[in-house]
C-alpha cells in the first residue's frame, strides 16, 4: 500500500533512527509516536500514529495481509516493513467552544402596528460562538404570539450551557442536544446558525455549499405599510421612498384595511400583498372584504383568519379569488396534507422553522405539494436577514424587510439598494 508524501515525510526522522541502528538491534524493530493535524490550519481534530518498524519477513504478502485484515496500514521501506496504527484524539484535544448570548434594545423607524399589537422598540438576542480562531453569529427574534420573550429565550440558553452546549462538536450533536430540552424556535434558529457560521468559517466553507443550496447575490423585498391612519399613507410612502421596491405589503384589520388600500394605491402602482395576521375570524366577512378589493392589484392574501379555524380554510379556498399564504399556520412543523387544501402557498420564515435546516425542509415540502414559496420575517437586524437570503434561490416572494424598520441597524450585513437586498458579510 502506497502512502502519501506528507505520511512519508512525518515517519522519516523514525525510519532513520531505526535504520542507523546496528544490525542486531535493527532486527527487533522499532517504533515512533507522531501527533499531527488532520487538516492544515485546524487545531480541533489530530491523529496520533504508533509506527512499528520489522525487517521483512520472508513471505511478505502474507505477513502484510495480517496486519491489513487488522486494520493497520502498511507499506514497505528498504528492508524494513512498516505498519501503523492510527486514532482521533479529537475528544481529548478539542477546545470547548466559547459560547454567549447577548440582548439588544431595537429602536424602530415609527411605530410598527399589526392586527394584533404595536411596538416602538423590540428587544431581539444575539449569540456568538466561537474558539481562538474563528466564530459565528446568528440573531433571536422572539415573538409572543409563539409564546417567546427574551426572559424565557434567556433561560432556555442558560439550561443549555449547564447540559453541554459547551461540548457540541458537530450540527448533529447541537441538535440532539436542543431536542432533549424546551428551545423555542426563535432561540434554535439564532444557536444553529451561529454554530453553522462557525463551522463555515473554520472550514473555509460558504453556507450554500454547506445546504447545497443556489447562491444568490441578490433579491427584491417587499415592504411594509404598518396598520396606520389612512390619511398618513402618501406621506408615509413619500418618506421612505417606497416606489423604488418592486411590490409592497400592506398590514390591515377589519376596521381600515380598505380605507388604507384606497389610499396605498393612489400613491403607488406596485402589486400588493395583504396581510391581515389572523384578523378576520369567519370567512364570510372575509369574501365581502375580498370583494372591495377587486379594483386593487393583489399577489396575495397572507393568513387572514387564525390558524386554528381549519375547516373556515377549507371553505375559503375553495371560493377565494386569490392566492392564499399560510403564515402563522406553518412554525417549526405543519399538518401538510390539510395545509394542502387549506392554501396556495406558505410563509416560510426562519424564527418559526427554527434553523437553516427545518426552514430548508419547509421549502422543500412546500415544492413537492405544488404549493408557492415565500420567506418572511420578523422584526431583525440585517443579521437574520443575511441568513434568509441564503434560503431565497427559486422563492416566489420576499418579504426582509425587518432590518429596514430598525433604526441604525448596527450590523450591516445586507444592503439594500433600488428595492433589492444584497448580502455583504457572513454573520
């Protein structure tokens, strides 16, 4: 068996020490320890080699055969033979990784009103990972309408680092550690993809060969109309410049979503995406509102009604005139076979799914039904905006436009010019 130059050249200092040896001693052998990395630049996984040097027996096949059928490596040198064993000192020499959670305060633009609450500040979770060389980012948002807040986020970080998370070495292990206690999916999202930026960085590997996804060096957004006066809206428009995006979004409720949507577009003329997050509670109001909206140039409607009214789908599907997305009724896991018949298309949106991977698989199952894509978000800084658009290669619609809404976003790791995003830098 051949052996490559760099083994080759890590047992010569061995090989001639037990060939300068005399020929008597020469015949008992002899043996060396060499420690080395598995991979250049790499400190976390080495292999220790035991070399064993005999002289050549006089049926060589036969003898090396032994050793090979014993796991051995072996090969010939001159007169001697040699044969190693090798093991991974991995567990013994890896450094633990470093570990830290972080809150931030997020001022907002204006106030950011929905069907169901309002905000001027959102407090979000960074946390950092890393050893001497390397780290990884990744970002919380905690919504309450998943039962998140950061006191609860917190505490859950902290019963992980008491069980172990200091002693993950792999994506795999990270997971089953988080299964074995309550992580909700804001907090599994920003642990995974700090962990996966890390071992990126460390490997000198980008995230979308890492997911064996399609790069993408850049995508439109939609943006928002928060639930406002309506008579605000051509300043609000004005203001933030909203023409240069190539659709917007408008949150509404039952008392001003059509009031607001006259006023959207007399000043605009982009499609529109409607989002009532849960509003309407019966799907008969719900079509006579559809039906104000017919002179209106709507993509979508995104989850109008709340996700527990699943027959109230069933019917409206059947009798809606347009696409219906499914939002809060898609987090970490979904019912696929009645979400089917219930919409058009899913949300997908990685503080629900949870991680790279799951939002990944959500992607995925939402193609194999022949149902439409979208990745949404929640109020993030360009940190967890970064991470949705490694997902977006093939997605219908975007709606990121969380970091836009934050006052001085402190990152900085996706630009946003004539209405499209733009990665800049891995978290």
């Amino acid at each position: 068996m051949r052996i490559t130059k760099a083994e080759m050249a890590s047992v010569d200092f061995f090989i001639k020490e037990v060939s300068s040896l005399p020929s008597g001693k020469r015949k008992s052998g002899g043996f060396g320890l060499v420690c080395s990395p598995a991979q250049k630049g790499q400190l976390r996984s080495w292999n220790l080699q035991i070399y064993f040097f005999l002289p050549v027996p006089k049926e060589p096949k036969s003898f090396g055969a032994h050793f090979e059928r014993c796991g051995q490596k072996h090969l010939f040198y001159g007169p001697l033979l040699l044969f190693y064993y090798t093991w991974s000192l991995q567990p013994l020499l890896f450094a633990m990784l470093h570990w830290n959670l972080e809150a931030r305060d997020l001022n907002l633009r204006y106030t950011w009103k929905i069907s169901r609450n309002a905000s001027d500040v959102k407090t979000n979770l960074f946390v950092t990972v890393g050893d001497e060389r390397f780290q990884g980012r990744g970002e919380a948002a905690p919504n309450t309408r998943y039962g998140e807040t950061p006191a609860l986020l917190q505490e859950q970080f902290q019963t992980l680092q008491q069980n172990g998370l200091a002693q993950v070495e792999s994506v795999e292990e990270l997971q089953h550690l988080m299964s074995l206690h309550a992580v909700l999916p804001a907090l599994r999202f920003a642990i995974e993809s700090a962990f996966v930026h890390y071992v990126c960085r460390r490997n000198g590997q980008t995230i979308s060969e890492f997911l064996g996804v399609q790069p993408v060096t850049s995508a439109p957004t939609a943006y928002s109309y928060p639930i406002m006066d309506p008579g605000k809206i051509a300043a609000f428009t004005k203001e933030h410049g909203l023409h240069r995006f190539e659709y917007l979004k408008v949150k509404v409720n039952q008392e001003s979503g059509l009031d607001m949507l006259s006023e959207v577009v007399k000043a605009t003329n982009q499609g529109l995406i409607i989002d009532a997050n849960e509003a309407w509670q019966d799907p008969d109001s719900l079509m006579r509102f559809f039906e104000g909206l017919k002179k209106y140039p709507v993509l979508m409607i995104e989850q109008p009604m709340p996700s527990d009214l699943q027959e109230e789908y069933l019917y409206l599907k059947k009798r809606s005139p347009y696409d219906l997305f499914a939002d809060e009724s898609v987090t970490d896991h979904a019912d696929w076979e009645l979400l089917q018949q219930q919409f058009h298309g899913v949300n997908m949106k990685l503080m629900k799914a949870g991680g790279y991977l799951n939002g990944l698989a959500i992607l995925q199952k939402t193609r194999t039904l022949g149902l439409k894509t979208m990745i949404g978000c929640m109020m993030e800084t360009s940190m967890a905006i970064w991470s949705a658009l490694q997902l977006a290669h093939g997605v219908h619609l975007l709606d990121l436009d969380g970091m836009l809404v934050v006052k001085d976003e402190p990152f900085n790791l996706v630009k946003e010019e004539a209405g499209r995003l733009y990665p800049v830098e891995q978290p």
